[in-house]
C-alpha cells in the first residue's frame, strides 16, 4: 500500500488562516481519482495543518511534547483540524473517491516519554474494503501532558511502518529537497548526502522542517518520495519524482 | 473508573429524526458536572444513536451484522453520529465538564467473525489527563462487510471490560426493568430472575432490547445499573438506583 501525505501547506493557503487552498485539494483529488481508475486503490491519505492547525496550535502554546490541558484549546486545536479534513473529504467525494475520515484524536496516545501509539488495524480494514482512510495531523493524548501535537509527518511514519507500506509520497510545495544550485537532489540514501545543503545535525532547522522530515525518511523500511503537486500523478503511477529517500534499513 | 451509557432514546426526541432532547441534555449535563465537583472524575461517556443514528442506518440497510460499502451510506450514518456527538459536547461544556470526542469508526474494526477490537488506551490516557472522553454508536470498518453498525451497548461493554471499570450506568428512559407489576426489579444475578418478565432465551426480542442488555451486562465483571434520567445523580454519587446487574463472572 501507498501512504500518501498531502502537505498542510499544499492543501491550505499557509498565510491566510483557516483558508483552504480549493484548486490545489480539487487537483489532488483528481489524482487520486486517477490513479483509482488505473488500479492504484491502495493509498491512505494524510493531511497536515496548514492554516487551519498552526494558527491555533501556537495560540494554545502546544507543540509535540507541550501540551494542552484546557479542553477549550484542544476543542479549538482539533476543531480548527477535523474542520479541515471536512474540506479534504468533501474535494475527495467530489472527484468520486471512497473518502472515510480517521481522526488521530480518537486513536493515538502517547506514553510519558513521548511515544506513539497509533493502532492502525482500523485503517488497514477500512484500506481493504474499498474505503480511502484519510488521516490528519492533530492533537492526541499524552501521559502527563494533556494533549500534544501529532504532525502529519508523525503519522506517516507510524504508519507505513506498521502498515508495511510498500511506498511512501511526500507531496509538498517545493519540488523536491534541492542542493546548493537549487537543482533537485534526486535520491538520498544517507544524510551525509544532503548535510551540505540541510545545514547539518545541529538542532536549529533553517530549512522549513525539510531536515527533520529526510531524517525521519531515512528511518523507513519503504522508499519515500518528496514531489509537489504537479508531480503527484506521476508518483502515483508508479514513478519516482522529486527527491527519493531511500531508508539505510 | 465508571462507564456511563447515556442512551440515544434519553439524549434524542426519538419520534423526530435528527432531534436532540435539550432538556434531557442539559440535565444529564449537570449531574456529571456536579458529580465532578463532588470528586467524581473518572466517568467515559457513551451514547447512542436514538434519532441520529437508526434512521439513516435503516435507510442504508446496516446493521451490527450487515454492512454497508457505499461511501455515501457511511458519510450519512457516520456524520449523523458526529453531529449528535457535537450537542452532547457542548451541552457537557456549557456545563464545564471537559469533554473529547472520541469516534470509534477512527478507532475500532471487526474481523470477519464480526469480533470487535475497541483500542482504550486512548481513552484511559484521556481520562488520566482530566478530561472526559465521550464515545457514541458508529459505524466500523469490518472485514468483508464494508462498514456496520457498533452500538452504543457494545461500546459499554467493550470498555468496561478493557478498562477494568469498576461500575457501570445505563441511564435509559425507563426506571429499571420491570416485573409483571410493572415494579422495578432491583437486582438480577442471573438471567433466570427475569425471564418471565424479559421473554426467555427465545431470539426475539419482546422487550426493547432490555433481554439483550440485561445478557450483556450479566456477562461483565462490573455492577451495572439500569436507571432513568432523575436517578443520575444518585447513581453518580455511588448508589445503585434502578436494576442493578451482578455479573456471575
């Protein structure tokens, strides 16, 4: 199966809260579509926040280990989220796609050190009969810290491991993870490849979260792709567009 | 902790589709609010369909053991759910009780026996954390079936067993079950102590489901009470109002 990740900044327009971006979700939706009609019928869908989780993820001061304990912020957090993926759904139906909304929110939870459970048997029945589970970045219960953030990233990754997925896709608004000319680096296969342009180990991400994002890829037991939306068709046909990571395991 | 059943026909006007009974709402509302203040702060809610839930799943012909695969019957039934789920959430807030949804459609699947698998670790981290997790009838994905009918019961049952819980509440539109004389029965210890009033072990249930709810109840390793609306607040402050099932576990 495919876990596809459709960035928060690809389906929202990132500087104007809570607005979706309508032609991109309408374009993705018809990818997929497509890649239906052509047998490609095993993608789980997974969203990020955009515009819709961040504005109020920062008012509330929540993060992935600071949590929320007021259940007015985690009303507004996973409101603001679950407001989003109706949107989601809505272009998916739209373009004829059995979208079915899994909310982390009623899932996950995390232990004391920060751990992820994220069971995914549900996902992996609704996936075989017939439906497209879309998921989204939101917040989840964490032992002693109210609830934290769970990013879309996290959740790609916790899924296609437990999921065995056979490929992992990264649509995002850049084309993929690009070198010191602006070029795109077409695969990586250690971080030791793109540390010069990456900005290393240090904790400081000055690349807009691509870093961290190749690193935890890089964790995969599947090849994952980073593409942008032009780029998703052919992906889900089969391609490896963008910049492919493929993991050291 | 304590597994609190608020029934579809006590919180909906179950004569009027898509009907919420506000009064009935905000008094079930109040008492967990007041309970809370009392120190009782360990109770997951669940409720059921009532006029919500049932009408669109007959239209769509699901039930716990007949799926539905049509992505529209599931947007229907499912979002029907959601939406009586919103009421009860903000009833519980306006009330200040700190509510989180949790759907179990995210969550929950069955085999191809029908076997249901409910994650609650989710829920208990919630519960640690001092909110209250409020559950509802849904529907879940099941293997060969598309999606069927998970009832507000079989959540009850489900977690009390799966979280230990230490008493459980059905609060229904009825004071308890009731003997020829129309008297409530206060205690059952086996099934053979109503069937004369509930109708045997026949299939066909003559009571409203009272027969298949005092079965199921019987089965747990919990007290379970079965009471009305007024009875709430005293079950809450730890009597035993109504019927009270004891398990012959």
């Amino acid at each position: 199966m495919i876990v596809l990740k459709l960035g928060g900044s690809v389906v929202t327009e990132k500087d104007r809260e809570e607005t979706v971006d309508g032609a991109a979700l309408e374009e993705a939706a018809a990818a997929i579509a497509a890649a239906r009609d052509g047998g490609v019928d095993d993608v789980v869908v997974v969203h990020g926040g955009g515009s819709f989780g961040h504005p109020h993820a920062e008012e509330w001061g929540a993060s992935t280990t600071e949590g929320v304990r007021d259940v007015d912020g985690v009303t507004a957090i996973h409101g603001a989220m679950t407001t989003l993926n109706k949107f989601v759904l809505r272009a998916l139906h739209d373009a004829d796609v059995p979208a079915v909304p899994v909310h982390p929110l009623s899932a996950a939870h995390r232990d004391r050190d920060g751990a992820l459970t994220l069971p995914s048997e549900q996902v992996a029945t609704l996936l075989d009969e017939g439906f497209v589970p879309v998921l989204h970045g939101d917040l989840v219960a964490h032992a002693g810290e109210g609830a934290t953030v769970l990013s879309g990233d996290e959740i790609v990754t916790s899924l296609a491991d437990s999921m065995d997925a056979a490929r992992v896709g990264v649509c995002s608004t850049v084309p993929g993870v690009l070198d010191a000319d602006d070029a795109v680096v077409p695969e990586i296969r250690s971080f030791d490849d793109v540390e010069n342009v990456l900005g290393g180990s240090s904790a400081t991400d000055v690349s807009g979260g691509m870093a961290g994002k190749v690193r935890e890829l890089l964790a995969l037991g599947a090849p994952a792709s980073i593409f942008d939306l032009d780029a998703l068709p052919a992906f889900l046909a089969g391609d490896e567009p963008g910049t492919t990571v493929h993991g050291d395991r």
